[in-house]
C-alpha cells in the first residue's frame, strides 16, 4: 500500500538551557556575551584527579542538589519545566505529547554511589528509564521517554528524531534535548585517552590539546507550524533540514577528511531553503584530530561559503557538554540571535596556516541579522549530525512523502539455546532462552583480531548484524546508505562496571581507555557501523525494557517519512550477574508461584525496507510491519500503565495479540493489556530489550498475523504489528 502526504513544517516555541553559565537560557547568554567562562574545580564531582584540569559544571540551581535522585534528574527536570514554561504551556499540555532525550551518561552517577556504598539499589537508578521517569514528574507530563544515544551527537540526534514523531503524526507536541550530568566517569574516561586539556580550551588553534569537560541540558518545544500558529505561540525559529551520518572509520578517532560530518552537513544544507548558513556553531572539541576533521568537513559541504561564514566554538566557553552539546548549543545561538547578536569564541589566535579559510569568531560579539543558524555535532563511534534553523519566518519548502509499506528482508538471532541462524526458521520455536550465548556461536561471523578486546555487547551486535544483512543480501554501497538503529536495556554493563571500579580503586588518573570507550551506550550502534560499513544515522536506543521496539518504531518512521531507504534494527542484551542481582531486588524475577524467572542474553536483528527499495533489488520479504506505537502512562500507577497499554493496542487492526511471554510481574501486566482476564502464564525468561523482538520473531517464523505487546518496568508500552507475507 503507498499513499503521499506532505510532511508538516515544525516550530521550535520553547526552551531552556542549564550550563555553567548560567540555569536560564537569557542569563547564560548574557554572560557569554560579557565574555565569560564556565570553568570552575568541579565540586559536583564525585572525585578529583591529583593535578585538576577543572570542569564546567552547571551552576547551582537555587535548590539544593542531593544525591538521590541525582544531578541528572534534578537538573533535567528544571530543565523541562523551563522548556514547558517559556513554550507558554500554563494549562493542560496536549494528550499526545512525547518526550525525546539524548544523553550519553544518563543515570551512570548512581553506578558510582552504588559501587562506593555497595549497594544495590543504588544500581537499579541507573538505567535510563528511571531517571526519565523522575525528572518527569510533576512536569505534566507523561512518564516516560525515549532516550537516545548517539556519542556527544545525540542531543541533536533527540532533536531530528523528535521532529520525526510529529512529522509522521505520532505525537501532536513534542519536548526533545540533551542533558548529562558532570561526572568522574567521562572525566576519567576523556583523561585515559588524553583528550583532557590541562589549561584552558583553544580550537583551532595551533597548540591545541583537548577539551574541558562540562555539564549541560538543552530543551526545546516542538510543535507542527500550523498548531503553533493555531494558539498563537512564539515562534523561536523553524526547522529547516536535517542529517545524519556515521563515518564507519573508527569508535574514538573522526574519518580525517571529514567525509561523514560533510555528508551530514550537506544533507541538511540542500533539504532546507537554498541560502547556505548565515552561523555556524562548531563543535570544536580543541581535539587536534577532531577540529582537523571538522575544518575538511566544512571546505568540502561549504566550498566558497566557508570564508564568508561566520562560525563558534561555544566549547571553549561552556565544556564539553556531551549528549547535550548540540541541543544546548542550539538553545544559546537562537537566543543570542533574539538580540541580533553572535556570539564568540573565547580569547586565542587561529591556526591561519591549517584552517586558512575559518572565520572564527572571537573578541566582542558582533551585531548581526542572521536567518539561517546551522549546528553541527560529532561523536563517538562516528555519529555525525547537523541541524540548520531557520529564523526569517517562512517555513523550509514542504517535502512530498511517499507514505509506503515497510518490510522485513534480512533476519538475524544469536540466542541462548539456539545458537546463530539467519532468517526465519520454521518450526523450531523460542522457548526458555535461558543463559548466554556461547562463543563458538559467534565463530565465523567476524575478523577474531577485531574482536577480542571488546565488549560483550559489540561482539554480539556486530555479529548478528553480519547474519541479518547477509541474509538480506545487501551489498556494501547499499549498507554504506543505510541506517543503524539498536536497542539496549542493560548496555555494556561488563566493560562499565570493570572500568569504573578501577576508575574509583585506583584514582581518576588510571582509567582504561579501552574499557571506557567500549563502555558508551551507544557502542552496539557503533561498532555495528564499524563492522558492516554502515554510513546511515546510527543511534542505540537505551535503559528500557522497550528500546529495541522504540527502535523498530523510529526506524519505521524514517523510512515512511522518507529519511532512509533501509535499516538494520537490533535488540542486544549481554549476561552479568548485576543484572540480575537488582532485578531480583525489585522482585521484578518473581513468578506466582514465588520461584525464581530465569535471565537470558542475546541479540536478535532485522533488516527494514521501504517497499518500493526492497522491490527495485529484488529482494525477498519475509513479513510486513504494518505498524508500530508507543505510550506512557499519566502516573506510575497500575491501572494507568493497563489503560495506556491497551489504548495503544487498539491501533493494531484485530490481530491477535501476544506478549513477551515473561512469567514475573511485568509478563502480568502485557497479559492485562493484551488479554484481560486470561490466567495464560508466560515460560520465557526475562530477555531486556531482546523480549519484544523474540515474541515478532516468533510470529514471523508461525507465519501469522500478530500484536505484539511489551512494558518497560518504568511504564512504557509498546506495540508491534507484524503480518506475513
């Protein structure tokens, strides 16, 4: 089925920025303007190194930050209030209003307080949905978010993925950013692979060393033009064009030509109004192989511009805020532009012999009309994303999207029990899954010298990425365009923990830079684009039960709405016993009978294409997803998260509904929504973020149709249709 719609223009109408300095967006910008900086000892750090680089921690909020729930939950939550606030929301925000937050440290200040006081419930705070759920109470808003990670791309990358659920219709307001929290865990992990300035921040320049790391949250309220004009909003700026992009070179160094980052400059460049950019904010880490990267970037998407286009290194100021660098970024330029006014980089001279072509600004901020803003953010793993805004009032030219069905083409599992396969396997069932996947599975799938010092997680996501994209028999120009999307609950849990205990026994100083690059959420997305050559986005979906199908659910957005042609989804959980020390702790492992559930690990991964793509390489189609959805509950109460559960569910046409076959407490609470009153109980074990995607498998594999339905333990619903073909 194709039909044709015009994607809706999008308004940004609210936001807030918290940094170091300043907790409002007005006060930061003032201070920079003044020609401030936010450096400071750092005394939100949980520990110190011997010779301190100093920091740019958020400033202190008028009330005082405990411990628990932490800086992530206490800032964010200001953060979002401010948002809502300065949007004009005094009243009743809209039923179908959606949260997207881009992060690369999330909760990990409560690994750290668990592993100094020992003790486990410390742990159970780290995951993403936990801390999505505190700070959102008492907003308004609903409880529950889909949090994102894409290296220090992924406030940007919330941001455009946002944008993407009120384009498709999914939501009708949306509340999207970046946050993350000062923390010795990046500290550590940034000095370990001597990234960390010693003395001030100089991009461009010719002596540069490195960054500052810093803390930051940005929020913006995005609406479709047309609601935003309807209640009669002010209009911050409006979303122009957008792209994202992976390099596939390498998990901690750019490509050196920049050939991602202007891949991804390009793509938003040419999707807006044709004026180039009349601002830049740089990402400019002071990294001498990242701005090197960065200024081949802009000569190859700019050309003759670049000389005449004026561009900030807000870092030199600010930090390095990481997942919301971008977000944050974006947030101060528009409110400086309010003022007519650009804001500097701070004090340095420019390195004229290798950036010869680089206006930098610096000194005193300069008065300037500025219609087109674009941001750019580079991140770990090669996550490469840029946004242009445009400020003159007219909406970037409607795009004609081809609204078409969505197929499955490539399967792959790597499951306990089963081993590795690839497409569907008739009759063979999934049962208990219990245990790890064995090593000998894995032979064959990948190059053992890539592979064996990296985490669980990246050797498992690389491999049934391998099964899946050969049986779809893509080919190496076809994945270089494809997307990556992964979904994680637990993340790398192993490498985390390994190398925060040595970072806490031995001193901040001793971090493993290896162990700390193998320990960012988004490594499964990264070292899959690594492993395949994908040169698509590539994001990994974290800390929910529910992010592998939060997964599935954007990357069927993206190909309907036209920003990818294909996609490799996977759902990848790894074994610890951490893992399932707190969830027996919460009782979350508890059956009726007051046995033990069992915990799996594993992955499983498929390809996704728009129908027109898959037809034209004459592809087989296994299964169509005829849909997918998300909802999160009002309150955290029980009959809240059945009601929002089974509101979903009714989108899914009649199919019979299953669920993710769980036998503890959360498999209760799917059998509610899906099948009231049935005493049915489930006999799989508890597989994370691998649940939702095992129950489709299944159905797949019977060849019938099917309403898959999923909960997080937070909250979130989700719902995946699959019918065959």
């Amino acid at each position: 089925m194709t039909s044709t719609r015009v994607s809706p223009s999008i308004a940004i109408t609210g936001a807030s920025a918290i940094c170091a300095v300043g907790t409002d967006r007005h006060a930061a910008v003032r201070r920079i303007l003044s020609g401030e900086t936010g450096f400071s000892e750092g005394d939100g750090l949980e520990n110190h190194p011997e010779d301190n680089p100093r920091v740019a921690q958020a400033l202190d909020l008028d009330e005082k930050i405990g411990c628990r729930p932490d800086r992530a939950e206490r800032y964010l939550q200001q953060a979002i209030k401010d948002a809502i606030e300065d949007g004009g929301w005094t009243g009743r925000l809209p039923e179908r209003t959606a949260v997207v937050l881009g992060t690369t440290l999330g909760g990990i200040r409560h690994f750290g307080d668990g592993l100094r006081r020992k003790d486990i419930k410390a742990y159970a705070r780290l995951n993403n949905s936990s801390v999505s759920r505190y700070s959102l109470e008492g907003t308004g808003l609903p409880l529950g978010a889909i949090s994102l990670s894409a290296a220090c791309a992924s406030g940007l990358t919330a941001i455009i993925n946002g944008a993407l659920l009120l384009e498709s219709g999914e939501a009708d307001l949306v509340i999207a950013g970046g946050y993350d929290p000062i923390s010795e865990f990046s500290l550590g992990g940034f000095m370990s692979l001597r990234l960390v300035a010693p003395d001030r921040t100089m991009p461009f320049e010719a002596d540069r060393v490195g960054m500052k790391v810093g803390e930051g949250y940005g929020v913006v309220i995005l609406e479709r033009v047309d609601d935003a004009e309807r209640r009669e909003a002010g209009i911050l700026g409006l979303l122009d064009g957008s792209g994202e992009c992976s390099d596939a070179y390498h998990l901690t160094q750019p490509q050196p030509e920049g050939k991602g980052a202007a891949r991804a400059m390009a793509s938003a460049l040419t999707a807006g109004t044709e004026a180039p950019p009349g601002w830049i904010l740089a990402h400019a880490t002071a990294t001498p192989a990242n701005d090197g990267a960065e200024y081949a970037a802009y000569e190859r998407a700019l050309g003759t511009d670049l000389e005449k286009t004026p561009i900030t290194a807000l870092k030199s100021r600010l930090g390095h805020t990481l997942g919301a660098a971008g977000a944050l970024e974006l947030v101060l330029g528009l409110t400086a532009l309010d003022d007519a006014k650009l804001l500097t980089t701070a004090d340095g001279t420019t390195d004229t012999e290798n950036f010869p072509r680089l206006n930098l600004l610096r000194g005193e901020a300069p008065n300037a009309s500025v219609d087109r803003l674009a941001i750019l953010s580079l991140g770990f793993g090669g996550a490469d994303a840029c946004l242009t805004v445009n400020r003159a009032g007219t909406p970037a030219p409607t795009r004609r999207v081809m609204e078409e069905d969505v197929v499955l083409t490539g399967i792959g599992a790597l499951l306990p029990g089963i081993g590795a396969r690839s497409g569907p396997a008739s009759g063979q069932g999934l049962h208990d899954l219990a245990g790890s996947v064995e090593n000998s599975a894995l032979e064959g799938l990948d190059d053992p010298r890539a592979t064996r010092r990296l985490a669980q997680i990246s050797c498992l996501a690389r491999a049934v990425g391998r099964l899946a994209v050969d049986d779809a028999e893509l080919t190496t120009e076809e994945l270089s365009s494809s997307d990556a999307l992964i979904g994680s609950f637990h993340g790398a849990i192993g490498y985390s923990l390994d190398y925060y205990s040595d970072l806490i026994e031995s001193g901040i100083e001793h971090g493993n830079p290896l162990m700390f690059a193998e320990s960012v959420p988004n490594i499964g997305s990264a070292q899959a684009s690594l492993a395949l050559g994908i040169g698509g986005a590539t994001l990994t979906v974290i800390g929910s039960r529910t992010a592998a199908l939060e997964a599935l659910h954007l990357a069927r957005l993206r190909i309907q709405n036209g920003l990818a042609e294909r996609a490799l989804v996977i759902g990848v959980e790894e074994s610890h016993s951490i893992i399932r020390e707190v969830m027996e702790l919460q009782g979350l492992l508890l059956r009726p009978d007051g046995s033990a559930q069992t915990v799996g690990s594993g992955a499983i991964a498929f390809v996704l294409e728009g129908a027109s793509a898959a037809r034209a390489r004459d592809a087989k189609v296994v299964a169509r997803l005829a849909d997918t959805g998300l909802a999160w509950p009002s309150s955290n109460s029980l009959s809240d998260r059945i009601r929002a559960g089974r509101a979903l569910l009714r989108r899914s046409g009649g199919h019979p509904p299953r669920t993710t076959k769980s036998p503890g407490p959360i498999g209760k609470i799917e059998l509610a929504i899906a099948s009231p009153g049935s005493k049915d109980e489930g006999n799989r074990s508890e597989l994370g973020a691998i649940g939702p995607l095992a129950s489709m498998l299944e159905a797949i594999e019977e060849g019938v149709p099917a309403a898959v339905v999923a909960a997080d333990f937070q909250g979130t619903s989700g719902l995946i249709v699959i019918e065959p073909c």
